[in-house]
C-alpha cells in the first residue's frame, strides 16, 4: 500500500523528501525483517545435558535435571530455557538468553515503523478519504457528465435523474473506492499496531531498565510482599543500574556504542547464560580489592 499510493503521492511533492523516506523506510524496513528473522531461527539457549552445570540453584521437576540460575521451564517447548523471558506465539520460539535482544528491537522496529507510516500517511489519508479528494482530479468535472454529438444523426439523450442513480459518480469509481479502503485498512492496522506494541515494548524496557524478565518480575514481585512481612527488605541480586543492566541486555559492554543498534547485528549477549554475576558478587569482589589495597 505504501509503494502503491504513498510512493507516488509522495514523489509529485517532492522528489528529494520521497527519496529521503525511502531510504528511512526501508531502513526500518530491513532491521524489521533481521530482527524478526534472528528472533525465530535463534534459539533462546538451553541447559547442557551431557556436562556438568557450574552453578545450579534447584532441580526442575519435570526435566528431573539442575536448573541454573535465572533458568524455567517452558511447557509449550517442554524443556528448561536460559533466563527464560515467556514463550512468543508471534516468533514460534521461546524469549530467553540468546533471542531476548532479537524480540526486543523487532517489537521497537515496528513501533518506529508504523509511526513512521502515520506521519508521512496522515495528510493523504485526510486528503483521499477525509476531504474525498484525490491529487489531479479536475473539481468542475467530477460527477458531472460530458457528452459529445458531432454527428448529427443521433440525439442527445438527455440526462435524468434515474439514469444518474445508476451510474456512480467519477469519484466512486473502483479504483478510488479500493484506494480509499486501502489507506483506512492501513490505518487500522498502523494504529493498532503502534499502540498494542508500544504498550508491550514499554513494559519490557520498564523490566529490562530494573535487571529481570516477565517471569522474575512476578518471582521479584511475592518475594518482595514476603519479606516485607518480615520488616526485611527484598534486592534483586541483577539489578545493576538502569544503564548498566540497558548495556548488557544489548550487548554493549565491549566498546559497542548505542550507535551501534542502528543497524543489524548477530552479536550474542554477554555470559554464557548458566552463570550470573550478582549485585552480592560485585560488592563481594569490590570489598576484597579494597582489602588487599589497605
């Protein structure tokens, strides 16, 4: 729809802004497609059966196996995942260690995608189906009949009113009615799009900005309400920051800049997935480095 009628609506405006949008379009166009394909073929990292586990902190009861930390059991997958985030009935595949990041900028591609299909549609979805005009059409010959008798032989049969009742005016031709139907489908589906998705992707950057997943979140959540009945104070061991945690979800802790994003990326995330580094273990490390300075 956007090549058929936003492409040339576009380009009799303006051809440098046209060219512009069509380099930003398909840029999102493309991270899209990467983010969305990675986010289905990679898989999210399971367990080793066949080697010990370094850490483990229980036994699932269903894989009869060790679990290490951040680790749960997928019942649609039946089998445990690394830092299991939920099963995406849109990627056919669990959101866990290796695929989170995949799910994540796919869900910010689209949002930015169908905002930007928004802006750039809204003034020719108000001009063709709001004001009912169309670029070029002639105002003094729209549903006004022309006709024509050079011959002589023939009279002009003069128009009436049924017969203007049967023929549709030139503005509800079937051209311009699919048109008209095209942009208002395509802006159910933007709308929609953009607010289910930006309401979702805004719910896991305010989980990813606190270090834990969908799963954790309601783990963090009763621990939490438990221990305040205790007069005790509830910490999540892998909230680091919200930059921080923001830069090892991404990947970024290797001299990656935020810039980096900007394109597609197969880099995997920090660790293995078996093994955390905690906010105990830090201080723990921090506190023996200063022992050994003094």
């Amino acid at each position: 729809i956007s090549y058929w009628i936003g492409l040339p609506y576009w380009w009799e405006r303006n051809c440098y802004v046209t060219v512009g949008l069509l380099v930003v379009g398909h840029w999102l166009l493309v991270n899209t497609l990467f983010h969305y394909y990675m986010g289905v073929v990679t898989p999210p990292g399971y367990p080793p059966q066949d080697s010990l586990i370094p850490e483990a902190v229980s036994i699932c009861k269903k894989c009869i196996a060790p679990k290490p930390p951040r680790t749960h059991h997928c019942s649609v997958c039946n089998r445990c995942v690394l830092k299991m985030d939920h099963h995406c009935p849109w990627l056919n595949n669990c959101v866990g260690h290796y695929n989170h990041r995949y799910f994540y900028m796919y869900m910010i591609f689209i949002v930015a995608s169908t905002l930007f299909i928004m802006v750039f549609g809204f003034e020719l979805a108000y001009t063709e189906v709001w004001l009912g005009e169309r670029e070029g059409d002639d105002e003094e010959l729209v549903g006004h009949p022309v006709r024509f008798n050079n011959s002589g032989s023939e009279p002009v049969v003069e128009w009436d009113e049924e017969m203007e009742s049967r023929s549709p005016p030139a503005s509800q031709s079937p051209e311009v009615m699919w048109r008209r139907r095209s942009i208002i489908f395509m802006a159910f589906i933007c709308s929609g799009a953009f607010v289910a998705l930006g309401c979702l992707s805004s719910w896991h950057a305010n989980l990813i900005a606190r270090g834990e997943t969908s799963i954790e979140a309601h783990i963090n959540k009763s621990e939490t309400k438990r221990l305040a009945k205790l007069n005790k104070i509830y910490i999540n061991p892998y909230n680091f920051g919200r930059d921080k945690n923001w830069r090892k979800f991404l990947g970024l802790e290797r001299g990656r800049s935020w810039w980096y994003l900007l394109l597609p990326s197969r880099h995997k995330p920090e660790g293995d997935g078996l093994t955390w580094d905690s906010v105990f273990s830090v201080t723990e490390e921090v506190s023996v480095d200063h022992s050994k300075v003094s």
